[in-house]
C-alpha cells in the first residue's frame, strides 16, 4: 500500500458504505446515483475531516503534541471532529473560530457549537470576518509553549500534505469497493471548501489509474481559485510522498454556480435539496456543504451532464448537526 509507512491513528473500524439512492434516482430520471456514506466516519457525528485526522493527529503525536489547535467557522465540522479527535486521545484542544457575521455567535448555540462545548474545548477565540487565522493559531501556540505545553497546529479543514492522504486512502478504498460490488463508477462529485478532499481524490484516483471523472462543486470560490487550490494540495502531496505525479485535467470538472452568495449563505436550491433527499431517502445532508452540492448534482442531471445510463457517486461527506443551528431555513 502506498501510505502505508506513513504514521496514521485509526478512528473508524470498517469501509464506509455504498449505498444506491434508488428513489432519488428514479425522481431524477437517472443517471444511477449511489452514496459514499463518510457522514457515517467515525468520531462525533462523522463527516470527511475525521479521513485527514487519522493522519494528522498521528503526525501530532509523532512530534509529542499534548493539544491540538484548529480554526474554522462557528459552525465548523473539521473543529468538532478534531475536538473530538482530541478527547480520544487524551490531548487538550484550542478552537479560533472566524464570525462570518458580526454578532451572530451565541456560545448557547446548537448544532456544532453546542457539541463543541459538550466535548469540552479548552478555549474557544472567536474573531472578526477576514482575520488571519493561521496568525491567531500561532499566537495561541506560542503561549502555550511559553508554559511549557506542546501544541500542534492543524490548518484550516485539515487541509495540508498530511490531511490530503485522508482522502488518498478514501479513492483506494472506493476503488477496492467497487470491484468486490461489480460497479463501475463514472463519476464521482464531491464538494470543494479548503481543497484538499477533491485534492486527495484526485490523487488516488489518478495512481490508481481509474479513469473515473471527478467533478467537484465549489461551495466557497470561483474556479479559477478553487483550481489552485486544488493543484497546490496535489503538488504538495505528492513532493510529501516522493511519487510522480500528473494532474489529469480531463478527469477533473469544477463548478462554481452554486455557491450562491457566499460561503455558508444558504440558498433556495439548497433548502429543496436537503428536504428532497431526506424524504425521499431519509438522509441528512448539510446547509454548508452537501445540500448546495446536492443541488448542483441535480442541476446538472437536468442539464444533461450525466447520461441516464451512468453511476454517479455522491460523496456525503457529512455536517449534518449544522442542520441544528438552522432549523428556521426549513419551515
């Protein structure tokens, strides 16, 4: 196995599972839509970031780390999960979350926040809309170490060389899954937010030369950024595992008309997806996430990007106690 001589810790003990969306499909007309259940990772409440801490958490406590320091939005499921990552372990865990919206944080929130004091952050730092947060992070460290601590700090959504190889693994085990089901994916769509789940996919995929296409839905930024992004945590990636490594840009689709105003702004199409799929399907999605990129799945099922003959992979990669915070977009 290619990573296997890089340290990883282990929190989720099976293959997540593939599910086929029957009713979904049939409301839609095709293609065949199947989901990639990482909503159902281990660690609280699942979701893809658990995929990147197995490694990052390892690496953490390769270099002696006794707290773990992350930032996100205040609804973030890569701090839950690595709060959560952190109590398995025995560390200390320090969030630094950005208020998108000036005033909108109530420490009494539900959804994520609440989990965030339920599991039992350390330290919670909120600051302003366009903070540096990596700068914050550091600053927090810093003190921490100036008291003898150890902290390790993880980049935003986990998204460094090391969180990339999360989903590495992630595309060998569709792969190793697929086979043993007779199933031939042709596509595979997914959500872009700090890059490095598409990174990673795009990664496996490509040294396990599967000729699936990968398309992901922007749910933060424009192509051309997101692009970047992408290529950026790939190159870096690869430098960290020593393999070559070329991006198959043929392979590769990226959509950005679904982000609607911005990160985490809710939109309609997104409302009617999440109500949709949990009808229809009883499967919770997110107001972040998965519920703008399941509308633009099925978007571009009615614009025709996807024959009626195909299987399309849905990759879920979780978010759902979002919903909890937001139960008013869905009355």
């Amino acid at each position: 196995m290619l990573l296997a001589h890089i340290p990883r810790r282990t929190y989720t003990s099976v293959k997540t599972p593939i599910e086929k969306l029957e009713h979904l499909t049939k409301e839609l007309n095709g293609p065949n839509i199947y989901v990639k259940r990482d909503d159902l990772l281990g660690l609280t409440a699942g979701g893809n970031k658990t995929r990147k801490l197995e490694f990052l958490v390892a690496d953490a406590l390769r270099h002696g780390a006794d707290t773990l320091i992350t930032c996100g939005a205040l609804q973030s499921n890569h701090c839950r999960l690595t709060l959560a990552a952190a109590v398995k372990e025995g560390l200390n865990c320090q969030l630094v979350l950005e208020e998108k919206i000036p005033g909108t944080y109530n420490k009494q929130a539900n959804g994520n926040n609440f989990l965030y004091q339920l599991l039992g952050a350390e330290k919670i730092k909120v600051v302003p809309q366009g903070s540096n947060v990596l700068e914050e992070m550091n600053r927090l460290a810093v003190k921490l170490r100036d008291q003898g601590r150890k902290p390790y700090v993880i980049p935003l959504g986990g998204s460094n060389e090391i969180g990339t190889l999360g989903y590495v693994t992630c595309a060998q085990e569709i792969v190793d899954q697929t086979f043993d089901l007779g199933l031939k994916m042709d596509h595979i769509v997914t959500a872009i937010g700090s890059g490095s789940t598409f990174a990673g996919l795009a990664l496996g995929f490509g040294l396990h030369y599967s000729d699936v296409t990968l398309s992901g839905i922007s749910i933060m930024g424009d192509n051309d950024i997101q692009e970047s992004v992408v290529k950026q945590h790939i190159d870096n990636a690869t430098d960290y595992l020593q393999v070559p490594f070329n991006i198959p840009t043929d392979r590769l689709k990226f959509f950005d008309d679904y982000v609607g105003e911005g990160y985490a702004i809710p939109t309609e199409e997104m409302v009617e997806a999440v109500k949709l799929v949990a009808r229809l399907e009883g499967l919770l999605l997110d107001p972040v996430y998965t519920g703008k990129v399941m509308a633009g799945l099925i978007d571009l099922i009615h614009q025709g990007v996807f024959k009626q003959d195909e299987n399309v992979l849905f990759v879920h990669t979780g978010g759902s106690p979002a919903l909890y915070a937001n139960t008013n977009l869905f009355f």
